[in-house]
C-alpha cells in the first residue's frame, strides 16, 4: 500500500471484508495522521446560518420541494454572537453554511464576514452552495478564509441526477472548486458514501480525484435517506447498479475516510456529524482513529438547529454549544489526543504543489 495506490488497490479495499486485513488499513491511516498533520484535533464551529434552499437536491431535506419544513435564516447579530461562542470555546475557526438560500445577499454577507474577521481571531469558511463568482470574489475581499463545496460524487450522471440545475444554469463542482482556489481560497471538498446509484467503482474515482485535486480540506459522511426527498423516500431507484451498489454503512465510511488519509497524507478530514449520526456512541472516534484529524461542533443557536434537518435523527441536535463543547474535548482526551490550538488550516503547515491545469468556470 503506498501514496501512489491505483484505482485498482483503492477498488480492492473498498471490497475488502477481512477484519484482520482492515486492521491493517486502519493502522496505516492512523500513523500516516500522526505523521502528516499530528495528534492535534482541529475544532470548526459550525453555524448553520439558514436552512432556506432553491435548490432540488434528491438528497437533501432543506429541497425547496420540502414544503413542511419551517424556514429560518439567522440574524446578522446572532451569527456574529455564534462566532463569540467560538472564540470563548477557543475554536480557531467558525463555519457559516447554509442551503443555497438567495436571501443571503452578497452585501449581508459580507458585512458579517466583515464584522467576525474584525471583533474575533477566528478563519471564517463558508458553505453556501454554488453562487456566482462575483459573489465568491466579494466574501473573500471582506476576509473570508476557506469555501467548502463537496462534489457529493464523481460521477458526472449521478451527479446530475441527484443534483438537478437551478434554470438553465448548468454547473460544474469541479470547476467552482478550481475558482475558488484561484480567488484565494483554502477549499474544500467531499463526498456522501452509498448514494443510491454509487458504484464501487465510482467511490474508487472519487478517492483518486481527493489525491488530484488540491483539497485542504475532504468531508466524507454516509447518505442517510430522508424521508421528504426522492431518495429517501426510495421514489428514485437505480435497478441498473445491481450487486455493485455502495452501501451507506459506518464501515463503508471509515474505509473511504482511511483510504482518503493515504491518498491525501496532510489534508483536514473532519470525523463527520453524518458518522456520528449513524453511530452516536463511538463513531466520532473511531472516524479520529482512522484517519481524521478535525470534529465541526454545532454552535448553531438550538431554536434553529432542528430546522437544519439536511438528514433525519442529526447527532447533537438537542444539545447547546456548550454542552457539545465539553463533551467534544472529553470524547478526544479520552482517545489520547489533543485539541489544536489556531485557525488548523493546511497553509499553516506547508503546502502540497497545486496539481490541476485551470478550467472555464461556469458561472456567468
Ligand atoms: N448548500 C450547501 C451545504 C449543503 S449541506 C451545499 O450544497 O454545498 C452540506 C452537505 O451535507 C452536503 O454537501 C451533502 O454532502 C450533505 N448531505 C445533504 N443531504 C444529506 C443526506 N441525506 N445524507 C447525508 N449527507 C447529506
């Protein structure tokens, strides 16, 4: 097993069912963390700024066609309290996503960026779904640091499929992806594990575009079916998959976590709240254990936070910053680790060459 793993030997352990045999993967991921970025667990807080989305996704509860679920968008004055609590928890970093939600105008939300890059020490990163360039320009001129944008898959068909286009604006993640490094961003990128219709071949792809493209950062969570969406509901099926269907299992998550650490020795991988949601007990530390190197506590205000419901039965959904706060550092002390201390980003380490020749961005 080496950097240099093929597609081939990716395929291979992504079918792998010998405990002993993924042991061994597990080991090679964990020492390949602590080599590359160390035993330091790097804390986002994560603001969950507006759940209003004009947006079909077939995956995603916060779709427009969600017509029962309660919207809200938070105040200005409230994010910015948010990002306070960050500082006070010393987190280096605070979170602002949201569904794609056009009420977040670009002079709102620059004047927030603005407001958090004065008043707190804090990276702010941002993951407000596909907007147009001028806008990426504007947040990253007022101080935003980092964009999160996962390509969900790579393959182009599914992709399509589970992600229609706003009107006629066609679009490519992959492209966005490359914009954004352009403009200055630190970005990343991910991908949900056993979508209906993911092949093992396709989760092999997605693993070796993680080693193409220049990701600081790579967010790897299980599909979890939501029952107001297509996919959820099992409206939308892929008969044509047969026997080479992924399955949305914790095992499938730790094995694309462990082979996206090799693949990628000094990326920030968060141990996801997608795996904790499918295994509240342990599945947080396990993640840390095979591979990751980043948790994204919720600091979302609790009145909103069960509105953000991209999934059903969300982990920590009842508890305060607070309360997730200590039982977060409890949860990493008890594994032997530490919590980082700074914003954590990639450049603060050293930088890895920029791999991809640039492309047409696709936004007008
Ligand atoms: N609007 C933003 C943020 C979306 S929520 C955007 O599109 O980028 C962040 C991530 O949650 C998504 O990128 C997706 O990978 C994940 N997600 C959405 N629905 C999910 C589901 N049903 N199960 C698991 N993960 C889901």
């Amino acid at each position: 097993m080496s950097l240099a793993m093929g597609k081939k030997e990716i395929l291979n352990w992504l079918r792998e069912t010998d405990a002993e045999r993924l042991k061994n993967l597990w080991q090679r991921a964990d020492e390949t963390r602590r080599a590359h970025v160390g035993d330091a667990v790097h804390l986002r807080g994560l603001v969950e700024v507006s759940n209003f989305c004009a947006r079909q996704c077939m995956y995603c509860g916060l779709r427009a066609g969600n017509v029962n679920l309660a919207r809200y968008r938070m105040l200005a004055d409230e994010i910015v309290e948010a990002a306070q609590q960050a500082v006070k928890f010393g987190y280096g970093t605070v979170v602002l996503q949201g569904g794609e939600d056009y009420g977040i105008t670009t002079s709102w939300m620059t004047d927030i960026i603005r407001r958090i890059k004065n008043e707190t020490p804090l990276a702010v990163t941002l993951s407000l779904g596909e907007r147009t360039e001028k806008e990426l320009l504007a947040w990253r001129a007022a101080g935003a640091d980092r964009y999160l944008l996962r390509f969900e898959t790579s393959d182009r068909n599914l992709f399509e499929e589970i992600h229609p286009p706003l009107g006629n604006r066609a679009c490519d993640r992959l492209a966005i992806l490359r914009q954004l490094k352009k403009i200055g961003y630190e970005v990343g990128s991910g991908v949900m594990v056993g979508i209906p219709g993911q092949t093992y071949a396709s989760l092999a792809n997605d693993i070796a575009l993680f080693r193409e493209l220049d990701l600081d950062m790579i967010g790897i969570g299980p599909f979890i079916p939501h029952p107001a969406t297509p996919l959820g509901t099992g409206m939308r099926f892929f008969p044509s998959v047969n026997g080479e269907q992924v399955p949305n299992t914790e095992l499938m998550v730790y094995k694309t976590v462990a082979l996206t650490r090799l693949v990628r020795p000094d990326a920030n991988i968060p141990a996801t709240t997608a795996l904790a949601t499918i295994n509240k007990k342990n599945g947080r530390e396990l993640g840390l254990q095979r591979g990751a190197n980043v948790f994204m506590p919720n600091l979302t205000p609790l009145k909103y936070r069960r509105l953000y419901e991209i999934y059903p039965a969300k982990a920590c959904v009842a508890e305060t910053g607070d309360a997730c706060n200590s039982c977060l550092s409890m949860r990493i002390s008890a594994i032997g680790r530490h919590i980082g201390s700074g914003a954590g980003g990639r450049r603060d380490r050293k930088m890895t060459p920029v791999l991809p020749a640039e492309k047409e961005f696709c936004h007008a």
